[in-house]
C-alpha cells in the first residue's frame, strides 16, 4: 500500500517496525521512566518524613507542656498545704485546691497525648509519673485533713515523714526522663527529615539532565531532517527524508511534551496538602514550564510567519538563568522570517547549553552578554561570555563535533557567517545573516 508525499509522489507505506523509535530512543525514555519513577519515591518519602516530622514535634511540645503543668501544680499545692498547715488560714486553700484540679486534669490529658500502644520505657515511666504524684497528692492531702481536725502534732510528724519529699524527687525524675526520651524522638525525626530533603535535590538534578538529554535528542533529530534535505538529489528522495524526519520529530516532541507533563503532574503531587512544600515546587514548576517553552521556540513556527529575536533569545535562556547566572541582553528591534526560527533556535540552544556545562555559566559569577543589531537587511548577533576563571573552554583539534556540525548546516540554512573564537575569558560568537532573500 502507498501513500503521498509533500511532493505529490506515491510512496510506500512504512511497516509497524520501519516506524518504530529506535534502540537509542528507547534506552533514553527508558531512563527517562526510571528517573521519574526514582524521583516520584523519593518525593513521596520525603513527604512523609516531614510529616512525621511534624506530628513528632506537636506530640513532644504537647507533652512537655503537660509535664510542666503536673509538677507545678503539684508544686503550687504543695505551697498551698504547707501555707494552711503554718497559719491554720482557709485561703491558703485556694492555691491547693487549684492544683489538685489541675493535677487531675494534667493527668487525664497526658494519658491522652501517650495513647495505649507505648514502648515498655515509657509505659513503666507514665505509670511511675502517675504513681508519684498521687502518692505525694495523698501526703498532702492527709496533711490538709489533721490541720482541719486540729491535730496540728499528728499533721507535724505526717509533713517531716520522708514519704512525700521521696514522692517530690521521683515525680522529678520521672517526668526529666520522660521529656528527654520525646526529645529524643524529636531529633530522630529532625534527621530523618533532613535526610530524606538532602537525598532529593541530587535526584531533581539528575532527571533535569535527563530531561535536557531527551530535549537534546530532539534537537539532533532536527538537524538529521535538515541535513536529508540539504543532500537530497532528487525530489523523491528529499520528499521521502522529509517525512521521514517529520514523523520522528513529531513523536519525540509529542513525547517529550508528555514528560514534561507527566512531571509536572507528580511534582505537583507531592506537594498536595503540604504548605511547607509549596515554594520550592512551585519554583520548580516554573523551570519545567520554561524549558517546555524554550523547546517549542526551537522548533520553529512556520515559513510564513516571523519570530521576535528578543523574545527568542529569551525563552533559549530563561531555563538556565538563576541569580548566581548574569545574563545581559541589548539590542533594537529584530525580526526575523519563520525559517530562520529553527537554525538559529538550534544555535542558540547549543550556545548556552555550553556555557553552562563549560563556559561562562559553569562556575558561579560568569556572565553572558548577547547584542544583535539590523543594519541595511542584514542581522548581526554577537555573542560573549566572560567567565570568572581564566581561559574558556578550546575546541578539541582534529575532531568535528555536534555543535560544529549544527552550526554549519545552521550557516547554510541561514545563508550567512557563524564565525567562533576563544579569548582569555571565554567565548565569542559573531553571527550575521539577511533578512531576506534565499535562506539557503
């Protein structure tokens, strides 16, 4: 069975396998997959030590805060008895019966906070808070009734019994050992936490080179189409490379379109109830949608329509620009035909995929300065980094590599120059083209 080209000529269908990606393809979507599902464990394990985290830090202050309203209540009891036991005064009562209500109630809440299913330490130890106090609340307690029934001799002789100042000591203790094995648990938690975050910025690093990869494959799948074209002797054959390189541009970008939003919906996830999470994923999502931006300018839009050249330049960096990047832009209106948005998209992507890896970008501090100017039909772009160590990155002598080879088939597509030299801070690009005109 056959079909039409562009062209008008019939040519033959492309069995299932013909169309297939691949090998490369696949092992890079293949990693591109684990990478997801890799980083999507992570997120999700990070996610869950910081609320355990957080649930810890609550239970602990709860409980500490509860301790403390047990023994100063106790305490304030114990004034108040020791007051009514010295001046026989009723008001001295108030203090005491305060502090036993709060006792009661400090007791009841703290039970709560523990829960039934504890560790043996810390049930022995609730038991022993619970034993203590009530042992001295009994001292005190039978204190108050001798003082009422004025047996001021028997009230005397129950107060210097060592059996309340023993409970006092052991409630101490007690409650001491009690908050030292929530903080404990605190710091445990703290760590896990901090782990976990520590464990996810090197895995996020990782997928966006994974990612840049597969935009990077695009690109190259880009330029295999230019390249057919340009080589192509006859109509049939140009015809038959073009649609070729067609489907396959449009399946990788139709999957990397998809990765992109297959990351975007999980990191989005991730951070779904979590307020903590909010500003780091949003910044996240912000990078992702600028790279999916400046992957859809490289593709072009089209031979009759134009492309701002500041607007292009922009979204190429815009996913590698942070504030440790210095990025300076000048230059008068520039507008430039449809066909131009692929090549010089393509050069441009490389440039600063470059100075990031190598260049200006690649140590913190460096800077890239882009000027472009139109003069008589003509455009110039000039493109400059000035790094922070000396030297830049040479080019490797006696082999033509992939940036070399884009840039010349970006020349003839542009019919212009694309001339590079490497000085003492880094490289420079100078790039002039007509507007106008074959565009080769």
């Amino acid at each position: 069975m056959n079909i039409r080209s562009e062209s008008g000529q019939s040519l033959p269908q492309l069995r299932w396998y013909q169309r297939a990606p691949r090998i490369p393809t696949l092992a890079l979507f293949g990693v591109v997959a684990l990478a997801l599902l890799g980083t999507f464990a992570l997120i999700l394990a990070t996610v869950n030590a910081e609320r355990i985290q957080r649930e810890q830090a609550v239970r602990t202050s709860g409980i500490i805060a509860t301790l403390d309203v047990i023994v100063r209540a106790t305490m304030s009891g114990e004034t108040g008895q020791r007051g009514y036991f010295i001046t026989s005064d009723t008001r001295y009562l108030a203090p005491y019966l305060e502090g036993q209500a709060q006792y009661a109630a400090g007791m009841a809440r703290l039970r709560e906070q523990m829960g039934d299913d504890l560790p043996p330490d810390q049930a022995q130890l609730l038991a022993g808070i619970s034993r203590l106090g009530d042992a001295k609340w009994v001292e005190m307690s039978d204190v108050v009734g001798l003082v009422k029934e004025r047996r001021i001799p028997d009230a005397h002789a129950r107060m210097l019994s060592d059996e309340g100042q023993l409970a006092m000591q052991g409630l101490r203790r007690s409650v001491a050992q009690l908050e030292s094995i929530e903080q404990v648990r605190l710091d445990r938690a703290a760590l896990a936490a901090a782990t976990a975050e520590a464990r996810i910025v090197p895995s996020l690093a990782a997928l966006f080179v994974v990612i840049v990869c597969a935009l990077a494959l695009g690109l190259w799948q880009a330029v295999r189409k230019a390249e057919a074209e340009a080589m192509a002797e006859g109509a049939a054959a140009i015809a038959e490379a073009r649609d070729r390189a067609d489907l396959l541009a449009k399946e990788l970008n139709h999957r990397v379109k998809n990765l992109f939003a297959v990351i975007l919906a999980i990191v989005k996830m991730s951070a779904r109830g979590d307020a903590a999470a909010a500003p780091a994923v949003d910044r996240i999502a912000k990078r992702i949608h600028a790279l999916v931006t400046a992957h859809e300018v490289t593709q072009g839009t089209g031979q009759d329509q134009t492309v701002d050249f500041a607007d292009l330049i922009a979204k190429v960096i815009a996913p590698y620009q942070s504030s440790s990047e210095r990025c300076e832009l000048s230059g008068g209106a520039l507008v430039l035909p449809g066909r131009h948005a692929v090549p010089l998209g393509l050069v441009l992507h490389e440039l600063v995929t470059n100075a990031v890896k190598y260049g200006a970008w690649s140590q913190p501090g460096g800077l890239l300065r882009v000027s472009w100017e139109c003069t008589d039909g003509r455009a110039r772009v000039l493109w400059e980094e000035i790094g922070t160590a000396a030297g830049g990155a040479k080019p490797e002598v006696g082999r033509e590599g992939f940036g070399s080879a884009l840039i010349r088939s970006s020349e003839r597509q542009l019919n212009g120059t694309i001339t590079r030299s490497f000085g003492d801070q880094g490289i420079v690009v100078e790039m002039a083209f007509p507007l106008e005109g074959d565009a080769g």
